[in-house]
C-alpha cells in the first residue's frame, strides 16, 4: 500500500474543501504541542510555591470569586457543548471525507445530519475502547497511594511495609508504564478503525469494533500507517509551537510573577492562535484515516503503477489536439505461448507400377513437306 499516496490524497481533499475544517475544529484531538524548554531561563524554586508565595493569588482569586465563578461556570457549559459536538463531528467529517473521494461535492449540512444520526454509535465506541485505559489508570493511582503509604511506613522504621515501595518502583511502574502506551497504541487505532466501519459500514458499535480487532491483526497495515501518521504529527508539534511561543511562553511567566490578568489574556491569545492550525490538522488526520480505510477495505481501488522502463516520446500528427495524458496505465500478462501442434505421419504413397516403354511415332515418309 502506498502510504505517500495516501498522505497526499488526504491532504488534496483536506486543502480543496475547507468547509470541513469546521468539522476538524471540533473533531480534532485535544493534544497540544507541550514543548519544553524556557526561553527566559527562569527557574522555579522552593520559595516560589510555599504558602507565602501563594498568598497573593489566594488573595486575587478572594477578590475576584464572582468573576471567576461566571467564567468556570461558561467554560463547563462551553465544554459540555464543545464535547457534544466532537462526538458529533467525527462521524459527520468521515461521511463528508467519504464523499469527496467518491467524486461528490460534501457539504456541512449533510456532515452535521450524519454525525448527529450516528452520535450515539460513535460515543459508544469511544466509551467502550476507552474503558481498559480507565481501569489501567486507576489502577495505577491506587498502586502510588499505597506507594506512598509504604515510604511513609518506611520513615516509621516498617521496613517490611516500605519494601513494597521498592518493588513498586522497580516492577511494577515500569510495567504498568509499557501497557499504558502499548494499550494507547492500540486504542488510538481501533477507534479509527471502528468509527468507520459504524459510519460508512453501518455497523453496530459492538461488531464495528471486533471487525476493527479482526483488521489490525490481520496484517492490513493499520499500524504501518499510524507510524506513518507520527510524521504529519510531528510536523504539527512544530507548527504549533511557532505559534504558541509568542504569548503561551510569556502567559505562564506573567502568571508566576503574579500578574494574572495580563497573563490570562495572553492565553487566550494563545488559545486562539492555535485554532486554525488545530481545525487544520484535525481534518487531515480525519480524511487521511478515511482514505486509508477505503483502501484497505477495497472501497477505493489501488491505483495500477506503471513499470519503469525507458519511455519513448510519440510526435504528433500535424493539427491533432493534445491527449489527455493518462495517470495510471494497466498492463494485461503476457499469455503463455500456445503448445506445438503435433506433426501429422505423412500420408502412404502407392510404389510406382512396370515400366512400360512409350512406342515411337509414325512417321509418313510419303507425304511431302505440306502434309
């Protein structure tokens, strides 16, 4: 499978129909670019978070409660809008991919409609999936609270107690480190794979997901192609940096130094920065795992190569127009060579009879030369 081709597809229908960036907006995975490093070399110590420190922003937030209450009370409804229509748009933006590469013109209103009828499908697979990562994520706290509880009998002189400590920390951390990502790994694709099959295969979100199962152990590429994805991924990470470092960098400094108002706003500033780039790349890993998903399940033919080779150019005949050039050309296998016809026996010849020898002719030697 051409991967490459894939990318390049996906970004084509991603560029041509920027209405369903709206889509992407929504869609899009909250995962931010968190890059590291401080510009301003401003290093945090012990006395920056003791009470005293904190005593001014206790202070600003005491005088400024009912502020705060209206904006935390926005932002949980603006959340609780924004993660409906998430839901809503990752189905509606796999039909709206779904059909610009079948040739039709998509449109946002038919998007919304589709995503809406299969809300309830998509939000299933996506609880259902996520579910292992919950349990492997409250297991994993309930280990370092009795972590902690065994340092804290450890500083009691309860050896025995703090020795699960170390064993925690030497095998149990590490492992349950490798099956967060691994089962992320996982995750990640099956939900791309099983959101598909519920919005363009119609599938229930219990059978959409075990065909998602079948697939990815099935050898089909599926995590070629999330490898594949982490370069777009990166180059994201990138982009979104440059626009963040502008005023997330200088938010969060302001926001230590205590000015919280200014800080605040220069968040926002960066919040908004990165809206366009984020609706951007959301559509693109959206249609790029839609195009991937057509291909794999044969909905879209792979295009036929055309072998290399020396090509020879054909002049053309005066006053004839231009041929459309052909993208791809299909050549036919050669068929095998016919089997020999079997020589026929040469057909029996009679032997020859006697000879017989011919008698001369008669000559009339009386007749004259006018006979």
């Amino acid at each position: 499978m051409d991967y490459l081709d894939i990318l390049k597809r996906a970004w084509n229908i991603t560029w041509r129909y920027k209405a369903l960036w709206v889509l992407g907006f929504f869609a899009a995975a909250a995962g931010g670019s968190g890059g590291g490093g401080n510009p301003a070399s401003y290093s945090t110590g012990a006395e920056d978070w003791s009470p005293g420190a904190m005593e001014p922003f206790f202070d600003w937030m005491a005088q400024n409660w009912v502020y705060l209450a209206i904006v935390g009370t926005a932002l949980f409804f603006f959340g609780l809008i924004y993660w409906v229509l998430s839901i809503a748009a990752q189905g509606g933006l796999v039909h709206a991919v779904n059909e610009a590469a079948e040739g039709r013109q998509p449109s946002l209103g038919p998007a919304w409609r589709v995503g809406f009828s299969k809300w309830g499908r998509v939000f299933m697979i996506s609880f259902v999936l996520g579910l292992p990562m919950v349990v492997l994520g409250v297991a994993m706290v309930a280990m370092l609270l009795a972590s902690g509880f065994s340092a804290f009998s450890l500083t009691q002189g309860e050896n025995a107690a703090g020795g699960a400590l170390v064993g925690f920390m030497c095998c149990g951390f590490p492992l349950f480190l490798v099956l967060m990502v691994a089962g992320a790994l996982i995750i990640s694709i099956l939900v791309q794979l099983a959101v598909r099959y519920g919005v363009l295969a119609d599938f229930t979100f219990g059978r959409a997901i075990v065909q998602a199962w079948n697939d990815l152990w099935a050898k089909k590429g599926a995590f070629v192609f999330w490898l594949v994805m982490l370069l777009p991924g990166m180059a994201y990470g990138l982009v979104a940096l440059l626009f963040l470092l502008p005023f997330g960098v200088p938010a969060v400094l302001l926001i230590v130094d205590g000015n919280y108002s200014v800080g605040a706003l220069l968040g926002v500033f960066a919040f908004l920065m990165l809206l366009v780039p984020g609706a951007i790349y959301g559509t693109f890993v959206s249609a790029s795992w839609t195009v991937f998903f057509r291909r794999m399940t044969g909905m879209e033919a792979v295009p036929a190569r055309v072998p290399s080779g020396p090509q020879y150019p054909v002049a053309p005949s005066p006053g004839a127009p231009p041929a459309a050039p052909a993208p791809y050309v299909t050549y036919a296998p050669t068929p095998p060579p016919a089997p020999p016809i079997p020589e026929q026996p040469p057909a029996p010849q009679t032997p020859p009879g006697p000879y017989v020898p011919s008698e001369p002719p008669i000559v009339d030697v009386d007749a004259g030369p006018d006979a």
